[in-house]
C-alpha cells in the first residue's frame, strides 16, 4: 500500500491556487508541494494537518491509502 | 529597483569595463616584456612600474567577480526556475575570482624563474587563464546590462528554495575543483615543501565562493519569519545526502589508505586533509541537487 493525495485536485477546486500561494500558506518550499503532489514525498503529520486546515477538510481528505506496489 | 541596488549594478558595470581594459592593457605589456624576460635581459625599471598595472587588474577583477557574484545571487533569488545560462553565469563569476590567485601565482613563478635564470614555461598556461578571464568578464558585463538589471515579477516567496539550491550548486562547483586540484598532485607529484605551500593557499581560495554563499543564505534565513532554518523535504534530502557521503568517502579513502600504506609520511600526510574536504563537500552538495531534483 501507498500514500496518494488529493491535493492538486483541492488546489484547482479552491479557485486554482498556485503551488508558491500553498507553499508559502504552510510555510514550505514550493517543490515540496511538487513532490507531495507527484508522490515522491510524504509530508509529516504536522505539515498534513497544516495542509487539511488551509483547505478546511480532514487529512484523510488529503491523504489516503492506496493498494499497489 | 531599490536605490542601492541600482547603485551596485552601475559599480558592476564600471568594473567590468574598467577589468576588460586592464587585461588588455596587461595582454600588450605583458607581451612587451615577455620575449625579454625569456631571453634573461635587465627589465627597465620603467618596464617594472607598469607591472602595478597588472596588480591593480588583478585587484578590480577581484572586486568585480565578488559584486557579479552577489548581483547573480540577488538575481537567483529572484527567478522562477534557475536556468541553465544562469548556472554558466555563476561559474563564471567563481572561476574569474579563483583564477585571480593563480595569475598571482603564475607572475610571481615567472618572476622568481627569470630572475634565478630558470625557463618560464608559465607563460603559456598565463595567458590562456588571462584570455579566459578576459572573456568572461565580458560576458559577465554584458550578462549584468542586459539580464541581471531585468525585474522579475512573480509571486512572493515566503519559504526560499533558490537560495538553497545555489549554495549546493555553488559547494559542489568548489568541491570539483577543490577534488581535481588535489587529484592533481597525487597524479603529478611536485617536491612536498612546494605542495605544502600551495594546498594551504588554494584550499582556502577554493572555498571562499562557497563560504561567501553560505553566508549569504544565512543572512537570508535569520531575516525569514518564522524561523526555521529548513523544510521537512529538505532536512530529508540532507538525511539521504550525508548517508551516501558517509558511505562513499569512507569508501573513496579507505582505498587512498590503502594505495598509500606504504609512504603514509610523503605525500598523503599533506593531501589527505583538502582531499577529505573536497571530496565531502562535491559528494554532499551533488546529492543534495540529485535528490532535490529527483523528487
């Protein structure tokens, strides 16, 4: 199993946020919410939950968990 | 454009120009003097003077390759993406810096040499280094009127990655030219008292831009509120960088260890030092580029 996220899909919903607006909103870099978005990274639960409060959903939202290698 | 920034940039151009025709003028004087000085004739003391020339070259290039390298930083932080032209323009910027300290030392070898009667082969290593720092001034100059002046609009940054890509870029820019310095000498070994002079020298000179930059992103991050000095796919990626360091150095020079058993007391007791430094810094700082840029 392996961790996806919705968070590209949130951004565009929200009125097409841009990754620089997202980064600087949880205070991180703007390729970390390119890796997040691409899979190449999983955020810690202190950066999950920043994310799940500047969209107003739940982490699980975000973040689920997905069969396959 | 701020004030001051203006400012820095007019100082820039003034430089630059002011370096392009101090090499030209120590191209002509330099070639005036050199078929003397090869064929051991009395310099004038006039001939002499004009060597001051040469110095204050040397001088403003230093000058000149530190304000450019702050002028591309500033630039750098500034972009979207930093491009490949741009990574040219900081190696450039480096390479004319540290190629001061080699027109030093090359002057000052011819000079020793001509006066001890000795041939002067450094001449023909002098001039290509003074023609490739003449060339890049240039483009440095040109660079500084037409790309590092343009205003960059994009979104504010409030977290900086560019800062921190530079300084790995810059480290592992130093840390290669640091590591094929010091391969050199293993390669080609001099007498050790001459080794031991020069590796102190260059060791320093070589690490000086990097120095420079890590200042300079230090200074970026005590101004960033809030403070923290790295994000969590940062401090990752340092994680996995200083692993394969660890690993590959311990293996990179257990095998010089072993190749050198035997004269452990010549020249590995003068090389390992820089070849440590050098070597942790290019494995370091590439890997950091490797994995920010893989994931």
């Amino acid at each position: 199993m392996k961790i996806d996220n919705n968070l590209k899909k949130l951004r565009f919903d929200r009125g097409q946020i841009s990754q620089q607006k997202l980064a600087n909103a949880v205070f991180v870099t703007r390729l970390t919410i390119h890796s997040i978005e691409n899979g190449k990274f999983v955020p810690s639960t202190y950066l999950s939950l920043k994310l799940a409060k500047f969209f107003n959903v739940k982490v699980e939202e975000i973040f689920f968990l997905k069969e396959g290698k | 454009m701020k004030r001051i920034e203006k400012i820095i940039s007019s100082i820039q151009t003034i430089l630059g120009f002011l370096s392009l025709l101090g090499l030209s003028f120590s191209f002509y004087f330099l070639e005036s003097i050199r078929p003397k000085m090869i064929r051991f004739e009395t310099i004038t003391a006039v001939e002499e003077s004009r060597i001051n020339i040469f110095g204050i070259t040397l001088i403003l290039l230093i000058a000149f390759s530190l304000v450019s390298l702050y002028k591309i930083v500033q630039y750098l932080k500034k972009v979207k993406k930093i491009s490949f032209y741009d990574l040219i323009l900081l190696s450039l910027a480096i390479l004319v810096f540290l190629f001061v300290f080699g027109d030093l030392a090359l002057i000052s070898d011819i000079g020793k040499q001509h006066k001890h009667g000795l041939a002067q082969p450094e001449w023909f290593v002098l001039y290509p280094v003074l023609g490739f720092q003449f060339l890049s001034s240039a483009i440095l100059t040109y660079a500084g009127l037409f790309r590092l002046r343009k205003k960059v609009k994009n979104e504010p940054v409030a977290r900086d990655i560019n800062i921190y890509i530079l300084v790995q870029y810059v480290g592992a820019v130093c840390g290669f030219l640091g590591l094929s310095f010091t391969i050199l000498n293993f390669g080609f070994p001099r007498p050790l008292w001459m080794i031991k002079t020069h590796i102190t020298a260059t060791s320093i000179f070589l690490l000086i831009p990097y120095l420079l930059v890590v200042l300079f992103w230090f200074i970026v991050k005590i101004k960033e509120k809030p403070k923290q000095w790295y994000d969590e796919k940062q401090i990752q990626e340092m994680g996995r960088s200083s692993l394969f360091t660890l690993l590959s150095s311990v293996i990179v020079v257990s095998f010089l260890f072993v190749l050198n058993f035997n004269s452990l007391e010549q020249l590995l007791s003068v090389l390992w030092f820089p070849f440590y430094i050098f070597l942790t810094l290019f494995l370091f700082c590439g890997a950091n580029l490797w994995f920010s840029f893989k994931d």
